[in-house]
C-alpha cells in the first residue's frame, strides 16, 4: 500500500521545475476537476480551505480563462446543479452525475449527452438510466437493510433534485454485500465510493453532531458498470478531440483516482491522500502528484504555478 510520501508534491515555485517536467505542464491546455473539497470548499466558491472568504478561487478561474486554459467541472453532482456552478463561474462545459451527463459545451447551441458505459440504454424509451434503476427495486432494499445509516440525498425526483443516470446515497454500507444486491438486479450497475463527507446541513437520518458534524459517512453513487469519472474523461476527452497529454484533472476521493489514466497529468488533493483507496488507484501512477494544500487552497496554488509554467514557455 502506498503511502503519501510516494507521490511527489505538485510544484510550487515554477523557477525551480526541472525542464522536462516544465515542458510538460507548460502544454496544459484544459484542466478537469472534481468540485467539492478540490475546487471549493464548505460548499462555497469565496473562501479558503478554512473557510476565510476569498476571492482567490473566482481570480484563479479568471486568470485561466485568460491564458486560454478550459476548466470543466467533473462531479457527482446532477444537471441542475452542477450547469448553475458551470454558469455563474463561467465554465464552458461539465461533466455531472459521475460522469453519465456530459455536457460539451453550454450556453444557447448546448450539447450534451448520456453515458452509460456498459448499461444498455434507448435513448428513444422514453425514460432515463436513472429511471431504469429504481424501476430494479434495489435502491428501496438497500435503504431498508441499512435502515439507519444510509440515505438518498439530492435525489427526490423533483426540481434541482431531479437526477437522470445515477443514484445518490450517503452514510455506510458493506460494500461487498451492496454490490451483491446491484449484482442481482440483471442491470450491469456499480456502487461507485465517492469519498467522506464531513458535515451535513438539513434532514438527515445519520448520526451528528453539534454543527451538523458527522464520521465516517460515504458518499456513494450507483452507476451504470463501466461509468466513472475516469470513462467519463476518457468519452468526453474522445468527444472534444483533445490531447490526453495536453489535460490535468483533478480531485480528492478515489473516484476521482480513476482519471488519472486518461490524461497527461493527475492532481491528487492533500486532503485525499491518507484515504487507502486513493492510494491504491495511484500505486501505479506514474503522472500522478499531490497538492501541496488542502482542497481550494492547494487547487489554486497548483494552477498559480501552471499558469507561470505557461508563461515562461
């Protein structure tokens, strides 16, 4: 098992990169990041990884618009969600749901598709992928055999809960008895981890403390088999007709560990590198480096140095 020294530290001072590696990050032309605890954090753009506001994160997008760097959010978040984020920080397109909406370009000609990997789907049924699945059942028998730690969250069907490919659940489960049940169901479906989260405001059946605080909760997500974010990049990589080697992703769970084999330069965060199965999907990583911060603090810094690179070139 690797461990978070095995991954050298994302370069911080551009006069100190050696110049093969300088050359290397100098061609980065489009950077796809994970969102919550990489780009922001406490659920915010304007703060810091403490949660001190800032402008740094808004000023870090500006400047790599400016230099001609595409920044695409690639998340667990649905449509509605993730197209506002893309919207309002003026991102060109983004990847939602695990990866089973990729949206190519927004804006009043948008283009965007479904991508469900190994799951047969008609886009002609009449019905989403997400549709499919809870049509299985197996969503109602795994919230019944975790009845007190595992919950549905930011899919009820309506308005900007609505989602379309994927199902999202939190809390904690036997994993190999949760896939056991996707197993049955005759859909070749995943139960993808999309890492822990720390604190949860609203309704909520899981135990918390003062502040909403919580431990040791999952986020998790069933997929169609074959969808992660990792396809996904690959798909919409294959669909903008980029270079592989001219892309940087990014991201903080071991989902989003699965990108790193379908670019040229992965960015593990700070925050993720004590998690096992982060450090088992990069073991063989050879294109893989930490951040040198936590989250926001660590995403903005990485970029400040990408963008010097490019100067420099």
């Amino acid at each position: 098992m690797p461990t978070a020294l095995s991954l050298p530290t994302f370069p911080v001072d551009a006069n100190k990169v050696p110049d093969p590696m300088a050359e290397r990050l100098s061609r980065i032309k489009y950077v796809i990041s994970d969102t919550d605890n990489t780009m922001v954090s406490h659920g915010q753009a304007l703060s810091t990884t403490d949660g001190t506001p800032s402008a740094e994160l808004a000023q870090t997008l500006v400047d790599l618009r400016r230099a001609g760097v595409q920044v695409i959010p690639c998340t667990g978040r649905n449509r509605a969600m993730i197209r506002e984020d893309a919207r309002i920080l003026g991102l060109p397109g983004w990847i939602g749901e695990m990866g089973g909406v990729l949206c190519l370009h927004e804006g009043s000609d948008a283009e965007w598709h479904y991508f469900t990997a190994q799951m047969p789907y008609d886009e002609d049924c009449g019905k989403t992928p997400h549709d499919l699945i809870m049509e299985t059942g197996v969503v109602d028998r795994m919230l019944a055999r975790w009845y007190d730690c595992l919950e549905t969250y930011n899919d009820n069907n309506i308005g900007y809960q609505y989602r379309e490919v994927t199902v999202a659940l939190r809390g904690a489960v036997i994993e190999d008895e949760a896939q056991a049940m996707l197993d049955e169901t005759g859909l070749p479906l995943y139960l993808a981890d999309n890492g822990f989260v720390t604190r949860i405001t609203g309704k909520t059946i899981l135990p918390s403390f003062e502040g909403g605080r919580v431990e040791d909760v999952h986020t998790y997500h069933i997929t169609p088999r074959g969808l992660d974010k990792g396809s996904a990049t690959r798909r919409y990589v294959e669909l903008m007709g980029w270079d592989p080697a001219e892309v940087l992703a990014c991201g903080d769970s071991p989902a989003d560990c699965a990108m790193a084999g379908e670019v040229g330069t992965f960015l593990l965060m700070r925050n993720g590198i004590n998690n096992p199965k982060a450090q088992a999907a990069l073991a063989c990583a050879g294109n893989a480096f930490v951040s040198a911060q936590d989250s926001t603090d660590g995403f903005c810094q990485a970029m400040r140095t990408l963008l010097e690179l490019k100067r420099q070139a």
